[in-house]
C-alpha cells in the first residue's frame, strides 16, 4: 500500500512555493538560479506522481526533457554570470540597474 | 492511527524525503554562505530522488542525483569558487519597500490556491498520454525499458530537439566564458 498521491502534491507545491519565495527575496544571481532549480524539481515531483497515479510513462518522459532543459539552462545561466562578474565584481541582481526606467 | 492505514515503510519513505527536501529548500533560501546553500541543494535532490524511487520512478531517481547532484551543482560549486563570491551578500537593503513580507503573501497564495485546486477538482482522471500503453508502470530494469521505448519511440522528435538544444547551449556557454582578445 502507497502513501496517497495528494501528500506528494503537497509537498511538491510547498517545494515551488519555497523556491518562488527565495527567488522573490534573495540577491546573488547564483542563489537565484539555485531557486529556479527548487522549483524545476518540484514540478518534476508533480509529474512523477501524476505518472504513477495515471499508469503513464509519459509524464517520467517529460521529467526526463525538463531534466535536460534544466542543465541547458544552468550552463548558459552561469556563463551570463561568469561573463557580467567580469565586468561588476558583483552577482548581485541589485547592481544591474541600468534598464530601470 | 498511520500505522494502521498505509504500510509504515512506504510512509517512512515519504517522511524521509519530505523532511529532506524541505530542509534542504528552506537552507538554500536562508544560509548566507553559497556554497553552504549548492550544499543544501544536494540535500533536497537526493529527498527527490527518494521520492522518485518510492512511485517507482527508477531511471529518474539515478538520473536525479548523477545529473543534478553529480554535474548541476558541482557547476553550481565550479562558478561559486570561480569568481570567489563565497562572502555573504548584505540582505539588509531592501530595494523595493516590503518586499519580502508581499513575496510572502504572493508565495502562500499561489501555495494555497494549488492545494485547493488540487483538493477541488478531479484533474488527476485526466486523459492520459500518447505514450500511455495500458499497463502499470514498471519498476527496476523494466522501469527503464518502459521509459526508454517511450523516449525513442513517442518523443523521438523531442530527443532529437534535446539534442540540438544541449549544442547550442555549449556553444553559448564557451562563447560567453570566453575572453575577449585585445586587438594588437
């Protein structure tokens, strides 16, 4: 007997919720980033549980391709951090300032 | 009361991954240290990947920790020591007056509007996938033969895209790190 689908719900969406809030409050762009993958694993949670409560492999499927999407991301994310520490000593989100309106 | 209604080991799974993946998550939005946080976001992975094991979610759960916990964060680490910004950030500012107390309310209200959609509707009946082939879902090597078959058979076309997509973003990455030579 399983543990019921709605208590790994549950958890998944206090997982996004914790990950949207640091990604609301905190600074550093890498912290940020760390964020955004809280949130990318909570969904990733939800489709897993989908995929047993359904008998489907497609939603461990779509784990998979948000799974590769997420490296994608995380490559290209901290390469555009690298790139604007070189220029501002800083990966503080408060310094990019310069499209404020 | 638990004990009686579920199985205790499939209930301890659970609490093990849960109380993994909430400490992990709340270290990585408190600790002031980077790297402390890169850490507390392994805590986290290795709790999701218990929860992948537990819906029987094989490949996934190995996959979780070789890809996310092995190469994600040790980039996450790698670009951390790198630029050598493991010195605590000032939180005290606050650009934009109340904002940590508006993130609060927004968060618990997106929270709360998914438990309640979640304990309202019967989208869990949904229809399911292409790839869906009627049987349950199997656990261990098979779990892997499933998955695999449905990967390059259903979303061939999406692997392939993966594909592509990986390319590019090394590309992307190396021009980015790169830098720029002075003309002579």
């Amino acid at each position: 007997m399983n543990v019921p689908a709605a208590w790994y719900l549950v958890l998944a969406a206090v997982l996004f919720g914790i990950g949207a809030f640091g990604l609301l409050t905190r600074r550093s762009a890498i912290i940020m980033f760390m964020c955004i993958e809280l949130m990318l694993n909570a969904v990733n949670l939800t489709f897993v549980t989908f995929s047993r409560t359904l008998s489907d492999i497609g939603g461990q499927a779509d784990v998979f391709f948000v799974m590769v999407v997420a490296a994608a991301e995380v490559t290209v994310g901290l390469g555009i951090v690298v790139t604007i520490f070189r220029r501002r000593l800083s990966t503080s989100v408060d310094e990019l300032s310069e499209l404020k309106g | 009361m638990i004990a009686t209604a579920y199985a205790i080991p499939s209930v301890l799974i659970f609490l093990t991954s849960a109380v993994l993946i909430l400490a992990g998550a709340i270290g990585v939005i408190t600790v002031k240290n980077p790297v402390h946080a890169a850490l507390s976001l392994i805590a986290t992975l290795f709790g999701v990947a218990v929860a992948f094991v537990a819906q029987s979610a094989d490949f996934l759960a190995a996959v979780e920790i070789m890809v996310y916990a092995g190469a994600i964060v040790v980039l996450f680490l790698f670009v951390i020591m790198f630029l050598g910004v493991d010195r605590k950030e000032e939180r005290g500012v606050e650009p934009f007056v109340g904002q940590r107390p508006l993130a609060a309310v927004g968060v618990a209200i997106i929270v709360a509007g998914l438990v309640a959609l979640m304990a309202s509707s019967h989208w869990v009946t949904g229809v399911t996938s292409a790839s869906n082939p009627g049987v349950g879902l199997a656990k261990g090597t098979k779990n892997v033969q499933q998955l695999g078959s449905a990967v390059f058979t259903t979303y061939l076309f999406a692997f392939e895209a993966t594909a592509a997509l990986l390319i590019i973003s090394v590309i992307g990455a190396v021009i980015l790190a790169r830098r720029e030579q002075k003309a002579q």
